[in-house]
C-alpha cells in the first residue's frame, strides 16, 4: 500500500540551508553588478480562510508583493530545476518595464500522476503542469515559500516545490538563489519553482 507524507504549508518552517553549489568555470558575477531596477518583493500573509481552502484541493498558496520600478523587461516563471544545473521552463509571464505595486499570487497543486503549478497577477492567471515518472517512489513532498523582503536581483526564487525520494526535505535561503545553479538538487529529487527573472 503506497503511503504518502502531505506536509501543510503551516508546518513547513523548516531551518538550515545546506546548498551545494557546483563549481564552474566561469566565476560567478555578484547579482547587482549591472542590475538598475528598483523593484522590492515583500511576502504578503495568506489567511486562515485561504489555507483551508487551498488544502480542499491539495493546494499551497503563496503570494509577495511586487513594489518599484522595472527598466527592463522581466519574467515571470514556473520551472523545473535539472541536475546539471539548469531550468525547464513550465510557463511565462512577462512584466513590461514600468512601475509596479503588484501582488502576485502563486499556487502548487498535485493529483495522481501531475504536478501543477500557477500564478496570478491582476487579471492574468497562467499555469502549467508536469506528468510524472515513477511518481510512486516519491514519499515527501514540501514547499518553501520566501519569507522576508528583499530588492529584486536578476534572479528571485520566490517559491520552490520539492520532492524526493529520501526520508528528509530541506530548506531553502530564496533570497540566496541568483541564478538556477544554486539551487542544490541530490540524487532523487525533484524541484519545481516559481521565479521572476530578467532572462526568458
């Protein structure tokens, strides 16, 4: 009999960030070198009324704030993390440049066989989803949703979903990841995330 661990969002508060980043041979540029937008992300509280019926559906809910000012073109993102270091690209959004004080909300749900991951900004909801294999041999599932503001880098990793075939789940520093190679990925995980980035 298959036996699945479900963890609520209210329970992921999770400690540590244990990041194993690959070395590459070409140095890694500090995130604010060439970055001029002054666009803040600020996590906004869900309600109590939201969680629980985002749980009738086997949903976790974030949602942040975005406030400030975008000189280029931005986007908005569902991915999927490869163990060599790059993304998969579920979904686009993209933010033109302008001012913004903007929520964005983002949601991961899952059924038998399907991971499905969207958000929604004003009036726009884009969403994606991804079949799994051997879904069968995934116990733990969990999410990490970013918890403090920060200015916005070339890079933000504002939710990740992740999955593994290990009796543990591990935290994440959102606010450290600047590019998809610091997301740590061991042998059998899965890790899907929701981003806003200045590269399509």
């Amino acid at each position: 009999m298959k036996k699945w661990l479900y963890i609520p969002l209210a329970a992921l508060v999770l400690t540590g960030c244990n990041q194993e980043q690959a070395q590459e041979s070409v140095p890694k540029k500090a995130a604010s070198a060439d970055y001029t937008s002054s666009l803040t992300i600020s996590p906004v509280s869900i309600t109590e009324g939201e969680e629980k019926f985002a749980a009738l559906g086997n949903q976790q809910i974030g949602s942040v704030k975005l406030k400030g000012k975008l000189t280029s073109t931005h986007w908005l993102k569902g991915v999927e993390y490869l163990p060599n270091k790059k993304e998969r690209s579920l979904f686009t959004l993209e933010l033109e440049p302008k001012s913004y004080d903007t929520q964005v909300r983002f949601a991961q749900s899952f059924s038998d066989d399907k991971i499905h991951l969207g958000i929604d900004v004003d009036d726009t909801t884009v969403q994606g989803d991804h079949t799994f294999k051997q879904l069968d041999d995934y116990m733990v599932r969990g999410a990490d949703f970013r918890s403090g503001p920060s200015a916005a880098t070339p890079y933000n990793l504002l939710m990740v979903y992740h999955m593994t075939k290990n009796n543990g789940i591990r935290g994440f520093n959102l606010n450290g990841v600047t590019r998809p190679a610091d997301v740590p990925l061991k042998k059998g995980e899965r890790i899907f995330g929701i981003v806003l980035s200045n590269h399509k």
